[in-house]
C-alpha cells in the first residue's frame, strides 16, 4: 500500500515538473512573438518618418 502511495507521489511530483517546463516554453515562446512584433512595429515607424522627412524635404525645395 505504501509503494503505491509513493509511485503516486512519484507521479505527481513530475507532473508538475512536466506541466511547469511546458508553461515555460509556451511563456517564453509568446515573448519571443511579442519581442519580433515590436520590432516590426519600430521598423514601420522607421519607414513613415523616413517617408514624411523626404515628402517635408521635397515640398520645401518646390516651396522655393
């Protein structure tokens, strides 16, 4: 009786182990998501205030 409440335990303890590693990786896989998101987001804003520069820059050389 007691070997079976052991292994039980036993059991338990890993599944817990298992179940924490699996929230890690899930976790760390949604930051690393999140993380190549805002770095596209930074890029696109790049881009736009590169465009508006050259637009402000061309309308001021046909303004004189």
């Amino acid at each position: 009786m007691f070997a079976g409440v052991a292994f039980l335990a036993i059991i338990f303890q890993l599944a817990i182990v298992v179940g924490f590693i699996v929230f890690a990786v899930k976790l760390l896989n949604r930051i690393t998501d999140i993380a190549g998101s805002q770095k596209s987001i930074a890029d696109s804003q790049v881009k736009l205030i590169s465009l508006l520069s050259k637009k402000q820059t061309n309308q001021e050389s046909v303004d004189s």
